[in-house]
C-alpha cells in the first residue's frame, strides 16, 4: 500500500526505477458532471473525488507493488541536476 504523494514529492519503484509509469488501484467516492448530448450520449466532464484510499501501487515496468517508494522531487530550476555547466568549453 502506498500514499498518494503531494506536491513534493513523487513514486518510485524501489526495483527498477521507475518514476512515472504505475497502476493505481483505488477506491473513491466520486461526484460526476455528466454531460449529456442530444442524441443521449453522456460524458463525464468533471470528477469530484469526495473520500477514497489507494489500495495498490504497481509498477508498470516490472509489475512489482512491494518497493513503492515516495521520493523527493526534483527541486524546480534543477532540472534533474542535468550538466548544463559542463558543456561549450
Ligand atoms: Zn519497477
């Protein structure tokens, strides 16, 4: 079982790394704009999550749920600490 993370930070598989790729499995109670055209097609146009918990977190790299880890994200202006200072000499 994993969190949701918040506006810091973020998931990673504990096995392979991943950071953005995951099944969420989650039950929620919602509240739903339907939007329903003339010819009756309805389309949910807004979700309003009233309560819910996350059940499973599951990688889709390596199908693992057990190393779901919450991490830092990167700070902004960092970019991932990519080597632009190295480069033009
Ligand atoms: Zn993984």
């Amino acid at each position: 079982m994993a969190d949701f993370p918040d506006a810091q930070h973020r998931w990673r598989c504990g096995h392979c790394g991943n950071l953005t790729r995951f099944d969420v499995l989650r039950s929620a109670r919602t509240r739903e704009f339907w939007h329903v055209n003339l010819a009756g097609e309805p389309e949910v146009e807004s979700t309003e999550v009233l309560e819910g918990a996350i059940e499973e977190v599951r990688c889709r790299w390596c199908g693992n749920t057990d190393r779901i880890e919450i991490i830092a994200r990167p700070e902004p202006g960092h970019e991932g600490d990519s080597p632009h200072d190295m480069g033009g000499v």
